[in-house]
C-alpha cells in the first residue's frame, strides 16, 4: 500500500502545473529567438545581411518592367509556363498572376525583415548603429518604391512586424504617403551612409541619392529631383565607362558607373522550386538560348525577348544595338562552324533576338543549375541612368541646356553623334537606346504618359499599374478595392 | 483461485439446496469454458415468471409444474437455451456464447472492457484479417476492413505508406491517428517497421471515448496488440510465407508516335507556328511505358515460437519481407527484418510482468515520384517519336522540353537509400494490491535510427535539362570557382543523413474494479502518463566522388582538395508530454452503464499561455436485450450507446508558437555569400489546441444468434484547426525560408453514419461462410475560417496556373473551385452570338458558364469560378467473405470508394509533352467534338483549371482474393504437424473505375492537395502463392 501513497502523490504533483511547467518549457538549442535577438552589434549585421536577401527578388522587374513593353515579349517554352509573364505581355493580365503576387510577396517579405530591425532599434547601443539603421532604411525604401511601382496605393507598415489579426485590417496607404516614407528613409540614409560602402554591394549615399532622385521624378517633382541629381553628379563619385559593351559582364561589375546593382553568385545554383531562394540571376538564367550548344553563350529558358521592334529603333551605328540585343541567327552565321551550333525555339514565343545584357553566358556558369541562374547582377541604378533622369528633370524645369549636354554625355559614349534635345522625347527614346532590358521601360511609359502610344492593348486609366492578385485582396481581408480596370 | 471459486460455488449451491422449496428448480450456469456466468434470465416458457441468477451463475426457480414446464435461460452474448424439466430438481446449464463474443475483452486503453460493456464506438479487426491482405504495411492492409476509417495510399512503390482517415478530415495539418502498438507510441511514418504477421488484432477507437489519450485522440486511435503464447501450452511454431509477382494493373492510353506527330504538327499550326514533322508516318514508336513498367517480385517470411508455462506465457516471431518495385525494380525496393519477444510472467501472486521487444530493420530505395521531374511523369510526357537509346547505344534526350528527361536514363541514374532499425519495447509491471486493485507501471520505449543516402553521379541527359549534373556530353564535371580564379570540379556527391530519434513513456495507473450487492459494478481508472521525444540528426555532403562510381558512394571517399565543397548540417529537438488522466465506469447488472472521462495533458508544443488543456468525456449503454419486457426472439443481443466528449490536437512542429532565426538570409557582398539571419516562421503565442468536439450514438445487434450488425451516427466538430495558410503577402513571411506562422484556423465539422453488419454460419455446418460488410458515408463541411478571410487557398493546378482547391466555409475541406464548362464553340458565329462574352475564345474552345451573370467570363479573378468536385467521397464500403468446405477456402475483400472527383494534373501543358489517348477525339472543325478543345500552341483558356481537368475518381477494387487448401490433420499428425494450408492469392486483381489515370486510390497527406493526381505511383497487381506451416 505504500507505493499506492507514493502514486497518489504522484498524480497530486503532475496534476499541480505548476511543476510540470519546468518540464515542459523546452527550449530550441543552438539557435536565437525572435524575441530575445538584438544583443550584440553582430545581430545587428546579421539581421541586415537577411534585410540584403530579398533584394534577389527584383529578377521579376527585370521581366516584367520588358515584357510589358514595347521592348520584348514574355518567350518560354510555351503560354502555359509563366502564364502571368504570358498575360502581361498580351495586356490581359489581371488579378490571376503568379509573378505579380511574387513581387507582393518578396518586397513585403524585405520590408518585414527591415523593420524587424527597426523595431529593435533602441534595444542596445553601439558605434556604427546609425549605419546599420541608414542600411536598413534604404532597404525599405527600395523595397516600397517597387510595389508603389507596380501597385500604386499599398499598405504602409513601418518599424513594427504584424500578426494576422492586424494584417486583415490594413487599408492601402495613398500613394503619396508611401512615397513620403520613401524620401524620409532614403533622405536619412543620406545622411549617415558614405560615399563608399565597406564592402561591395552595400547600399552607398550616393545610391540612396539616386534612389531618391528617381522617386521625385516619378512623383513628377522635378525641381526636386534635378536638385538631386546635381548634387550627386557633383559629388564626382561615379563616371561612365568608356566602353558601353564592357557594362554587363560578370568580371567588370561593381565599376565607375554603378550606383546600385543587386548582386548575384554563380556559387550556389538554384532549383525550380523556390526561386527566391536562389543566390543567382534567374532573369539571366533564364533569358539564355534555349538548348543551346555553341560558343560564348550558355543554354536557358528563352525569356523576356526583344522585340523586332526594339531592334529596328536603334540606328545601325549605334554600339549599343549589339550590346543590348543578340541576333541570333547572325550570331550563329558568324561563327566558324555554324552548323554545329543549335538552339531550339520556344513555343511561347520566338523573335530571334535574345536580350544580351542580362544572358547565360559560357563564362559566367557558376554551379551546373544550368538554364536557371546567372552570376551578373541586376544594374538598378547605372550613372548613365543619373545623367538621363537629371536630363529629364532639368527639361521639365526649363533648363533645356543642362538636360542637352548630360544626354550628349551618354551619346558620346555610345559613339553616335550628339542631338539636340528638343522635346522630352528626345530624352525617352535616348532612355530607351541606353537602357533597355534592364527592367525600366515600361515604368518609364507610364509615367512619361506614352505608354498607351506604344504598347498594344494598353487601356489609359486601368494598365498603369498592375492588379493586386486576388487572392492577396482576399487574404488580406477583402476590403481593398482592386485598381481601376480589373 | 479457481478452486477457491468453485468451493464457493458448491457452498452457494449447497445453500440452495437448504432452501429449496418442494417445487423448486435450481442449479448452476456455466459456460463453454467452464466459466460461471452471472445474472442469466432464467423463465419458465410461456409463463411470466422468472429469476436473475446471482453473481455466482446459481439460480433458484419456484414453480408450480416441475414435469411439463420448460426453462428458457437467456443472457446477452448467448445463444437462448430452452430445457424441458421433466421432473428434474437441479438442472445445470452450459450455455453457448454467440458467435460474436460480448465477453471478449477489448483494450480501450488503459484498461479493458468487455463488448458487452462498451460504451464506445469502436472496431475490431483480427490480426488474421490483416495477415491475409499479405500486404507490407498495417495500414494498407487496413482498408475496407472497418467503418468509419478511410485509408487512401499516398504511394504505390514498395514502403510507399497510406493516410488513415478515422471519421473523416477534420483538420488541415497532421489528420494522423494516434497508433499504439502493446501501448507504446508509434508515428504512422514508422509503420513500416511494424510487421503485419506480428499483429494479433487491432481496435480502433473512433468516438470521443479516446479522449483518454486526451490532446493525441481528436483523429481517433488505433490500438495494436501483437501476438502473444498463452500459459500451460506447449510450444508451437508456426511458419507462414508467400512469393507473388507484381506488374502495374494499368497503363495509360497515350498517343503513338503517328498520332503523336499528327496532332504536334496541328498544334503548331494552329499556333502559327511552324509544324515540327515533315514526315507524320513515323509507325508507333517507342511505348514508354513498357519499358518503365516491369515484373516484380515479392516475397514474405514468419517463423513464429508460442507457448507458456504454469506462470509465463512467450511469443517469439522473425519476419522478412521484401518487394520490388512495378517502376524501376531494384531501384524502388523495400525490404524489412523484423525480431519480436512478447514475454508475460507471475513474478509472484501479485505481481506480473509484461515485457515487449520489437526489433526491425528496414531498408527502402526510392524513385522521384509525384510530380514534374518524377519518373512516371517523364514516361507519360516522353515523346513517342524518339527511342529509348540512340544508335550510338547513348540514352535518346528528348531534346525541346528542358524538363522532361529520359525514364530509363533517369531510372538507372538514380540512387536513393534509406533505412531505419527501430527498437520498440515495453516493460509493463502490475502489481495487484488487493483483488480489486492493481497497481500498473510501465515504460515504453522507442528508439530508432534512420540513415539515408543519396548518390548524384555526373549525368547528362541532354543539352539544357534541369536535371543535369555534368557540365557536357562527355560527363566533364563542372568547375566551381571557390576564389576568385580559382576553380576545382565539383565531381560526383553523396548525400548521407543519419537522425536518431528516442521516445520514453513513463505511465502509472490505478485500475479497480468492484461489484456491490451483486448488481453493482465500479471501475475506476487513475493515472499519468509523461511522455519525450528527442531527435537529432547529423547530415553532410561530399563531393569529388572517385571515378563516378557508386561503388565509391560514401563521403569518406570525396576527393574535393581541401573539402572546400563539402558541407554539414544538423538539427536537434525535444518534446514533452505530461498527462493525467481519470476514469469512472459504473454499470448496473452489466445493463445500465455510464462512463466519464477526464484527461489532463500539457504539452511543450505550445507556449506558455496555452499549455494546458483538459478534455472531458462521457459515455453510457443500454443493453436492451437484457430486460425482461426485450421479447423479440430473433434479437438476441441489443445494445444502444452514446457518448459525448472533447479531445485535441497537438500535432504541429516544435517551437511553432514562438519564432525562430532559422529562415535563410543570404547577400552577396564582395562576391561571396554572406550569412544573415530572417526570421523562418513568425511566432504566435497564442497557438492553442485543435479541439474535436465529438457526439456519438450507436447500436449493437445480433440477429438470428449469426448477424451482427453495428451501426453508429456521430457528430464531429473540430475547432481551432491548426495550420499553417498562405497568408497576405503584408506579413512578410516568403522571404527564402520564410514560412506562414501556424495558427489556428476556422473550423470543420464531419458528420456521417456508419453501417457494419457481420454474418457467420454456425460452425458445425459442412460449408461455412463468414461475410463482412461495412459501409461509411461522411459530410463534411469547413464551418468557419480564420475571421477576416473568406477561404484559405489551396493546391495548384499545373504551373502558374492559379489554385486548384480551397477551404472555405459551407464546403468539403479542399474542394476543388474552378470554370464549369459547358462544350465547346463550334463556330465562330456561335462566339459572336454567344449571350456571354468570353475574351478570346475561338472555335474549338471551350465554353465556359458565368457564374456570376455579368455576361463575361472574367479570367482575372474568381468571380467565374465555382464549386466544380470534391477529394472527399461520398460513401466508402468494404466487403469480406470467407467460405470454407473440406479443408478448402475461398475469401476475398472488396472495398469501393465512391463519389468523389480527381484533378489530373499529371499532364505536362507543353508543346512537345506526349498526351493522353483522348486528344485524338479532339475538336478539329464545327461538328467534331463537344467535349476536347483544340490543341495548339497559342495562348488559350482552354488550360486554366476547370471541370474538363477534373474526373470521377469513384472505384472499387478487389483488393485480395485467395483460395486456399488445408491438409486433413489425421495425415499431418504422424508427420507431427498440426496444420499445413497452401494457398494463391491475387492482390488489385480488378478494379472498377472510370478514371483515366494509373490509379483512383490516391492519397495525400496535405489536406488541400487531395485528390490532385501528379502523376501517381500505382498500386501493383499481385499473384502470390503462399503456405501456412504450424507444428
């Protein structure tokens, strides 16, 4: 019977919670909480670092920011693949698309990270904090800037994470109100970071001048923007090359003329499952020759292709043609054995030119993931990008002069004889020989007003921004009204 | 104690005696084995008297007539007796029990009951029932066999395993039974250690009455018991095997390479597109499929010892079991070694001992299956026109489609292993303090180790495949560049992982159990049990593996210069349970009886604020066909139940309540990757249990003393379902190794009927038959949703192309939503005069309903769309039948599951992918189809996700039939053997089904991908021959 005492002790202390409650608090061993991090200067980096990752995601505004233009159509290996790419090609894209609601999802997923950060800001102090922060900030600025982009109105979380409770009872945030976060955050990041960054890839002040010139130019707050961009271009950090073929290889990144590139590695590889978790290009990796065997190039998906279109707008002077966009059947002719070389054509479309600048090439292979990524970073902002939305900027604010020789700058490069810039669209269409394929085009259509002139099936009032993918509406809790049109 | 028993007996009776009237029948009720059996009705036929005999089986009739008069004695779980007196003044009576045993004793967890005390909705199916299926795992060999219990294969390969589904899907995440094996923990992952010929039966317990097991019972439990010898009985040994071979019971219809390159070049053209074959008389081609499918073997083995002596009892078993698979033979196998020890001995008077040991080592290799890049998708994708080696004796590449590649190639290239060696034991001591109370202490354990290992030899499979290794033709490795200029070949990997995993269960329970006054009957049960799981793993990568050779496939023999390659990784993690629990049962003259259960379990899944939960049940039964005023003869057993009780679920990943720095957060600075952290899954502190709310009523009846028939309807209300949604993309949680935090999310409630009805001819008869039926039917409906959403998107349907199936309520859990078509446009006219615009839709299109009646199809966004079929059937049945004659049997099992639909999305939307037989039929011009659209390669509607990708699913299967013979036991006895049966056997001989695909019977283990079909491993068709040995 004594054992039967000692029992009903036993059941008395586990009935009790209260000692149990130790046995049952385990903890995760050799890893950090969410909520005990932030100790050290190197938490701090570290969170950054993760803040850093989703960059990697803009592959898609390289895709999108063509296909939906003039400049290339969506290719593939049929409609049926990227069908959202498809559908934004044709202009009958709507609240049904796969890329789309990745661009929601990797910018909101970059936004959470930095304001992890700065939530935590105040939790201890050390030297060179302010620059962690001024890091941050710039993350999410850049981060907003492309979902204001895309979407227009977009719910403005700042310097808190949310759980799903609140997440269903966000409204969009006016436009105008997300751009104002966005010029506070480049604005302080300004003031903090330096000319040139600790390392290769980190967001610079000049970057985040560049970032902020850009965001007044697409508020069409010129006076802003020109003063802006002066000042950067006086800063005398950057310079073009002088060789525009040299800009997009691999071995030549990160020269004079970068302001920001996202950057990419051939060391990891990738796999059709999770893209974002690539370290590499996959607009690049996909963008190759499809089943290509030969020479300088690698094989890939044939992606985002150019158009005929985009091809006949270069003069055939223009160095910038070749650099820009592959004739692949002239290539193949050139080469001393062409019959041995083949490539196959896609069913999901085929115009015989691949985009040159963002392409697998032989050299650049990286891990053997083949077809899906690239080692060459994504240029976001190039110095010859500065000069032409300075140039832009000055012509809108009357200094037709200033805007005159910034964009004589770009064609002295090109090699093609200097013009006079007399109306705005000089500007765009040298926009268009400078940097085409790089993810810019459409964005520029839209908020020059032209784009309805050169895109086919674009509706005025409904296609300047895309729609936010239905079941992101639904998700969120089916309040926000969709963008006009869809 | 027996002898003690029948002193008393004869005292009793002897009192009988002493007060017997002149006109007084008495004596005592007895049973086949000589067990008294209490409380019998003893009345005099045709008169309205009668008597209870007492606890002891003694009874004491007056009557007026001892010479004409005739007693009817009857009692629940017998067969009536009636015996004339013919002036008899004692008369003893050894009364029949029915052929379903209401004394049986079933296990219902901590403790036993009798069926006749069962106040549970619960099913029994014998180890036998299982053995005979001669399948590899209990749970395959489970379906059909009892109502309420859905069991669908996720797999077909050998070691594939099964989702079993007892009373419907009540929950989005782990819908997992709790199994129990001789009470000890075991994961349905692990089942394929557990060997089915160590199985002596298994008793599934469906209603809220396994709310014993408290936070683990919300998707109901099964209790295993394997074989045990029994005390005073010789040893015996019984060796039981079969060899069978297996082959796919079904190809698909696909093009041959002429009709392959007829529609192609249609295709093409119709997309403006240049038509790939010049030469469209190209002969049939290669058959995929016949090469990819081949024969099999499988083969089983069991030598079982028993027996005991005056104080123990042993049951010693060896098992082998091994199986090739229908794809790839070798390369998809699955074989097992099992050991088994049940030992039971009387360590004292008072104290017993029970002691299990399990030990099984099993070994698996395994194919790609299910989905883009498995083997099977590439052998229906894979173009007819091309061969299956080129002349240079090379594997063909089928070149155009970067993701289909070479079956055969890809079979032969693969390597994949894994195998676990488990050690699953019980120590089990119950001390019995007095003749009421036993004191009972055990600790289970469960230990096992699970090694896996894959081998990536250098591969080519043709320029610009995704599932290239080697960087050209000529299998060169490819260079990485570890620095800046410097390079080395990365070569050929090994994968290995080895994870070791150890359950400890400590439990300790009080069992009483006492009768007052004779009528009254008290069981109580206290206890607790605490309950650890610890795992850990050690994984690593090794590159530069010697001459390409799997011969060298282990990460000691990499070669990459100063490993620079070579990678780890690990993880660890630990989880408790501490529960106790109560239960009290009170029965009155075994006719009345109630039940009430009380557990309380804390568990260290969830946080603080919600660790602890407690879950109540209460049961009772009527056994109707004990009261005197029950005449209806042909009834001769009657029971109604009803229970009513709450349990949980507790089955979600460690740590899923707070959040940890364990996504991934990768930059590159410098041009080298620099390690970050991110968040992996936000945390949600306030994740609670799922609870099932669950009523049950039934009834238990046996007609004619040979048909049981058992029918239960219950209600099933989940709460708080835990799962992990897509949520809004605002939370930012898909980032890289970002997760969605798992929350508890709406509600589902299943409701349903089950029907199982039971015959068996008496026994002495020259043929006898033994026939099962059982029959589910379930609704299931999502009831509410997290608040502030409308649905939970679900599956996806083909790339990109939107999803497929959602949770929402007023609907089955994962119903499939998309376009209902309505035939397709024949002309162009019919388009224009169509009264609803649908964008771009040519002749030969298909015509699409509009739902909503805004005169549009409108394709971006769901307002077209609708509830278009279901994973979920309507009503599942199982059929058994057992027939015996002259030493010849004959049995088979039938199981149909019907009503429910399937995406097929197995084909590959591709211009070059090969296509089902149907596209023949396809619309070519006005008149010609209303059911396939046309093919081409342009952008169409045709392929966004509605009813003409979504097929009947309904079937039934017979699952085995065997015929089978046993020697007479005259001839054996000189050879000393007491019994030799032969028999054959088929397994999936036919099955009955208007789906297209390899197989209906598909699984899944995600709830909202059921019953999307990515291109399934089918079951195989098995012949076996197979002996029964006992000597």
């Amino acid at each position: 019977m004594r054992s039967l005492k000692y029992f009903l002790v036993s059941i008395l202390i586990v009935l009790s919670s209260s000692s149990c409650e130790k046995f049952l608090s385990v903890d995760p061993q050799y890893t950090q909480d969410v909520e005990n991090f932030f100790e050290t200067k190197e938490d701090y980096e570290r969170a950054l670092v993760g803040a850093y990752d989703l960059l990697q995601g803009s592959f898609l505004t390289l895709w999108i920011g063509e296909i939906a233009s003039d400049n290339s159509i969506a290719g593939g290996e049929s409609v049926n693949d990227s069908q959202g790419l498809h559908q934004i090609d044709m202009m009958n894209h709507g609240g049904i698309n796969s890329e789309l609601r990745n661009v929601l999802r990797y910018n909101y997923a970059g936004i959470t990270r930095v304001n992890y950060i700065m939530e935590n800001q105040d939790k201890i102090d050390f030297v060179g904090k302010d620059h962690i922060l001024a890091e941050a900030r710039f993350l999410r600025a850049y981060y907003y800037f492309e979902l204001v982009k895309f979407f227009g109105d977009i719910p403005l979380i700042i310097d808190k994470r949310i759980g799903i409770e609140e997440a269903v009872k966000l409204e969009r945030t006016p436009k105008a109100e997300v751009y104002a976060q966005i010029e506070a955050d480049l604005q302080y990041a300004i003031s903090i970071l330096n000319p040139v960054a600790s390392q290769k890839g980190r967001a610079t002040k000049g970057a985040a001048m560049a970032f902020l010139g850009k965001a007044y130019l697409y508020q069409n707050k010129f006076t802003e923007a020109a003063a802006t961009f002066d000042e950067l271009i006086a800063t005398g950090t950057y310079s073009l090359i002088p060789n525009y073929a040299d800009l997009f290889s691999v071995a030549n990144e990160n020269n004079s003329e970068t302001v920001f590139d996202v950057q990419y590695s051939g060391l990891e590889g990738a796999s059709y499952g999770c893209y974002i978790c690539a370290e590499g290009n996959i607009a690049a990796g996909f963008g190759g020759i499809r089943q290509y065997n030969g020479p300088v190039y690698s094989d890939g998906n044939s992606y985002n292709l150019p158009t005929q279109d985009l091809y006949a707008a270069f003069s055939s002077i223009d160095q910038r043609r070749q650099t820009t966009i592959l004739n692949i059947d002239a290539f193949i002719a050139a080469q001393p054995a062409p019959n041995d070389i083949h490539y196959a054509i896609g069913a999901g479309g085929h115009t015989g030119y691949y985009s040159n600048k963002y392409i697998k090439r032989l050299d650049e292979m990286g891990l053997p993931d083949n077809d899906l990524t690239s080692p060459v970073n994504y240029r976001v902002i190039r110095y010859a990008d500065v000069l032409l939305m300075a140039a832009e900027a000055h012509y809108q604010i009357g200094n037709t002069s200033t805007a005159q020789s910034l964009v004589n700058q770009i064609r002295v490069r090109a090699g093609v004889p200097g013009v006079s810039v007399n109306s705005l669209d000089v500007i765009y269409r040298e926009r268009r020989y400078e940097l085409s394929m790089e993810g810019l085009r459409f964005f520029d259509l839209v908020r020059t007003g032209q784009a309805a002139n050169f895109i086919d099936g674009f509706v005025v009032g409904k296609h300047e921004l895309f729609p936010i993918p239905q079941v992101e509406i639904d998700l969120a809790g089916g309040k926000w009204n969709q963008n006009p049109g869809y | 104690m027996t002898k003690k028993l029948l002193l008393q007996f004869l005292f009793i009776l002897s009192l009988g005696f002493v007060y017997a009237q002149k006109m007084t029948v008495t004596g005592s009720i007895i049973n086949e084995k000589n067990e008294l059996i209490p409380f019998v009705n003893v009345s005099v036929k045709g008169q309205n008297t009668g008597v209870i005999a007492d606890i002891k089986g003694s009874y004491k009739i007056g009557l007026n007539d001892t010479t004409n008069a005739v007693l009817v004695f009857s009692f629940a779980g017998y067969v009536k007796q009636e015996v004339p007196i013919n002036g008899r003044k004692t008369i003893d009576v050894i009364m029949t029990i029915l052929l379903k045993d209401v004394q049986e004793v079933v296990v219902v967890g901590y403790g036993g009951s009798t069926v006749k005390e069962l106040t549970g909705a619960t099913s029994k199916v014998s180890g036998e029932n299982i053995e005979k299926m001669n399948l590899s795992r209990m749970d395959q060999a489970l379906q059909g066999q009892v109502s309420g219990v859905n069991v669908t294969t996720n797999s077909g390969s050998p070691g594939g395993s099964a989702n079993i589904r007892i009373r419907g899907i009540s929950t989005f995440g782990d819908n997992d039974p709790l199994i129990l094996v001789d009470g000890i923990v075991y994961d349905s992952e692990g089942l394929n250690a557990l060997n089915p010929s160590d199985i002596k039966s298994i008793n599934v317990l469906k209603d809220a009455t396994a709310g014993i097991y408290g936070v683990r019972a919300a998707n109901g439990v099964i209790i295993v018991e394997t074989k045990n010898g029994s005390m005073n009985s010789k040893p015996k040994f019984e060796y039981t095997a079969y060899y069978g071979i297996q082959q796919t019971a079904r190809k698909l219809d696909l093009l041959n390479a002429q009709e392959y390159a007829v529609i192609k070049n249609e295709m093409f053209a119709m997309g403006g597109q240049a038509m790939p074959f010049a030469n469209t008389n190209i002969g049939r081609g290669t058959s995929w499929q016949d090469s990819v499918f081949t024969t099999s073997p499988v083969q089983s083995h069991n030598l079982s010892l028993s027996g005991g002596t005056l104080n123990t009892k042993y049951s010693i078993g060896l098992g082998y079991f091994t199986q090739d698979g229908i794809v790839g033979g070798s390369k998809s196998h699955f074989s097992r070694y099992n050991a088994r020890l049940n030992f039971s001995t009387d360590m004292s008077a008072k104290l017993k001992l029970n002691s299990v040991l399990l030990f099984s080592n099993d070994s698996r290799n395994t194919l790609p299956e299910n989905g883009i890049g498995s083997v099977l998708y590439n052998t229906i994708n894979a173009f007819p026109n091309q061969p299956i080696h080129k002349p240079n004796g090379n594997f063909s590449y089928l070149e155009e489609v970067a993701d289909i590649i070479n079956p055969i190639a890809q079979i032969q290239n693969q390597y994949n292993w894994g195998s676990a060696a488990k050690f699953v034991g019980k120590e089990e001591f119950i001390y019995a303090i007095n003749e009421h109370l036993s004191f009972t202490n055990r600790l289970n354990y469960n230990y096992s180790v699970v090694n896996s290992k894959v081998f990536s030899p250098l591969v080519w499979y043709g320029t610009g495949k995704y599932a290239n290794t080697a960087s050209n033709e000529n299998l060169d490795s490819p260079l990485i560049e570890i620095a800046p200029g410097t390079s080395i070949a990365r070569g050929a990997s090994v994968y290995e992982e080895k994870a070791t995993y150890l359950d400890l269960t400590y439990e300790s329970f009080l069992n009483y159990e006492r009768t007052f006054n004779e009528n009254h009957k008290i069981k109580g049960t206290a206890g607790i049990s605490i309950f650890q799981r610890k795992g850990e793993s050690l994984s690593g990568t090794g590159y530069g593996i010697p001459n390409n050779s799997v011969q060298y496939a282990d990460i000691s023999a990499n070669t990459t210069p100063g490993g620079f390659l070579n990678n780890v990784g690990s993880w660890q993690f630990t989880e408790r349970l501490v529960s106790s629990f109560l239960r009290a049962e009170y029965a009155f003259q075994s006719k009345y009886l109630f039940s009430a259960i009380l557990r309380r379990d804390g568990s260290s899944k969830f946080g603080p604020n919600h660790r602890y939960g407690f879950f109540p049940t209460v049961s009772g039964g009527w056994v109707v066909s004990d009261e005197k005023f029950f005449r209806a003869k042909f009834i001769s057993f009657f029971k109604i139940r009803a229970s009513f009780g709450v349990s949980g679920n507790d089955q979600i990943p460690n740590f899923a309540y707070r959040g940890l720095l364990n996504g991934e957060g990768v930059y590159v600075f410098d041009d080298v990757l620099t390690q970050g952290i991110a968040i992996g899954r936000p945390s949600n502190p306030d994740l609670k249990w799922e609870t099932t709310r669950q009523f049950n009523v039934g009834a238990d009846l046996t007609f004619w003393q040979k048909l049981d028939f058992s029918t239960n309807y219950f209600i099933k209300n989940t709460y708080d379902l835990l799962f992990q949604p897509e949520v809004t993309a605002v939370l930012g949680s898909y980032g890289a190794g970002g997760y969605p935090p798992i929350i508890n999310a709406g509600s589902v409630s299943n409701k349903g009927v089950e029907l199982e009805l039971g015959y068996k001819t008496p026994r002495k008869k020259l043929i006898t038959a033994d026939l099962n039926v059982n029959f589910t039917t379930i609704t299931n409906k999502v009831t509410s949703v997290p608040s502030g959403v409308d649905y939970i998107p679900g599956a996806g349907f083909s790339i990109g192309g939107g999803t497929a199936t959602r949770f929402q309520p007023g609907y089955e859990i994962g119903y499939f939503f998309g376009y209902q078509t309505a035939g397709i446009f024949q002309t162009q006219e019919q388009i224009d005069n169509a009264a609803v615009v649908q964008e771009g839709a040519q002749p030969g299109d298909l015509i699409f309903v509009d739902q909503n009646g805004d005169g549009i199809i409108n394709f971006n966004n769901d307002s077209d769309k609708t509830y278009i079929g279901s994973p979920i059937p309507d009503f599942t049945m199982g059929f058994a039948f057992s027939l015996k004659a002259k030493g010849f049997d004959l049995s088979g099992n039938l199981y149909a599951s019907i009503g429910q639909e399937i995406i097929r999305n197995y084909e590959r939307q591709q211009p070059y992918a090969n296509q089902l037989g149907y596209v023949v039929d396809r619309w070519t011009g006005p008149g010609t189809s209303n059911v396939n659209p046309r093919v081409t390669t342009g952008a169409t509607r045709n392929n966004v996700f509605s009813d003409y990708y979504v097929e009947d699913g309904s079937f039934a299967r017979l699952k085995n039939l065997q015929f089978g013979y046993t020697f007479p036991t005259l001839k054996l006895k000189k050879l000393k053997v007491d019994s030799f049966r032969i028999y054959i056997a088929a397994n999936n001989l036919f099955t009955l089904t208007r789906y297209q695909g390899f197989d209906p019977d598909i699984g899944s283990s995600g709830v909202l991908s059921a019953g999307v079909d990515y291109g399934f491993y089918p079951q195989a068709k098995t012949f076996m021959g197979g002996v029964q040995l006992k000597f």
